[in-house]
C-alpha cells in the first residue's frame, strides 16, 4: 500500500473553517450575539459558494463529477464491490446534504427577522410575510443541520471503529494509504477564481449593494408660544 494525497488543502482548510463557522453560528444565536450570528452566517455562505466552485473548477476528488454517482454506484458500495478516492457514494450523498442545508440555512438567514431588533442584511428586498416565512425555516432548519452534523459524526466513528477506516486524518494530513492516483488539478488560478466568487457572494449578501437608506425626515420645531 503506498500513501497518496487524497484531499488537498483547499478542500481541508474549507472543511475546518466550515466547522468553526458553524459552532460560532450556533453559539451566538444562543448568546443572543445577533451581529456575530451575522457574521458567522455569513462566513457560512462564503464557504458554501466556494466549494460549489471547487467542486467544478478544483481537483480530481473534490469535483462533484468524481464522486457524486447514481443507485448503482450505491449498491456496489453497499456490496462491497466499490473501489475509489474520495468520498464513497455514501459519503457524497451525506456531502450534498449538508451542503444543500447550509446553504438554504444561510440564504433564509439574509431575509429573516426576530420580531424585534434584527433584521437580515437583505431583509428591505422582500416583504414581511416572507420575511416571517423565512425566520421561519430558518429555525426548523436548524434541527436539520444538527441531524446531519450528528449523522456525520458518527458514521466517522463507524467507519473507524468497524471498518478500520480512519476518515478523520486525511482531512488533517490530506494523505491516506491506499491504491489509486492521489488527487490531482485545481491549481492557483481556481483557487483565486473560486475565492474571488465567494467573496463576490458574500459582498452581495451583506446588503453592500442596496441603495443607503433614505435620510430621516426633518422634525420640525415646536412652536415659539
């Protein structure tokens, strides 16, 4: 068995930060930290988007075409009979999930509203009720994320205590011990092109682009007598 580079450092450095996004996005909506709920929000969005791109534009293992597969990849998995780098048809569907959640979590989260003092950086494009329909979702889809964070975690411990397989270290080192060709592609200029959409992403959500809101109307003063 030789050691190959399974994940490379962009994917890496977008999993642990997407870790810590997401515990500061929980820790604060608890605090009652509203703007650093915000702010981790919004870091979510920015780490969504670019994983989107690198999915496309980055390396071998980290494309979606390289390991989001169809029924019959699955039940060869579940067969025994697959053999690949990377996320297994399994762990792609279980990637696509948290993915799809975290996305529609920090979408809905631009629009929301607490009834109160916080209003989502794009809160003045839509109307109230949709804005209430999204403050909403938001807190169903919380129950949703932390469903799929559990299921991650321990199909990781599965994978270690029953297949022998140590999914945790990869993600840190980046290599494994295996048979196959390492990852491959990617390079400086897609991890640019994907920073610079993500970053373009995240500046649209937070409100930059909306017009300043109007000026507060002049009072006018009380009468002399």
């Amino acid at each position: 068995m030789k050691r190959i580079r399974v994940w490379d450092l962009p994917v890496r450095l977008f999993h642990w930060l997407l870790v810590l996004a997401v515990l500061a996005a929980f820790a604060s909506e608890k605090a009652g930290n509203m703007d650093a709920h915000a702010f981790a929000g919004l870091a979510v969005l920015g780490l969504v988007v670019f994983r989107v791109v690198w999915g496309v534009i980055g390396s071998r293992t980290a494309r979606f075409a390289s390991f989001v597969r169809g029924p019959a990849a699955i039940r060869e998995y579940l067969a025994g009979r697959w053999q690949g780098e990377g996320h297994n048809p399994l762990g792609a569907l279980s990637v696509l999930a948290i993915l799809a959640a975290l996305l529609l979590q920090a979408l809905s989260g631009l629009i929301a509203n607490d009834d109160s003092s916080f209003f989502g950086p794009l809160y003045d494009l839509v109307s109230r009720d949709t804005s209430d329909l999204a403050s909403r979702l938001h807190r169903l889809q919380e129950l949703v994320i932390i469903g799929l964070v559990v299921l991650h975690v321990a199909a990781i411990d599965f994978y270690a205590r029953v297949k022998k397989q140590d999914l945790l270290r990869p993600m840190v080192t980046g290599w494994r011990e295996g048979e196959g060709e390492g990852t491959q592609g990617g390079g400086a200029l897609a991890f640019v092109i994907a920073v610079a959409i993500a970053a373009a992403a995240v500046y649209a959500a937070s409100g930059a682009l909306l017009p300043p809101p109007p000026p507060p109307e002049a009072i006018p003063p009380p009468p002399a007598w």
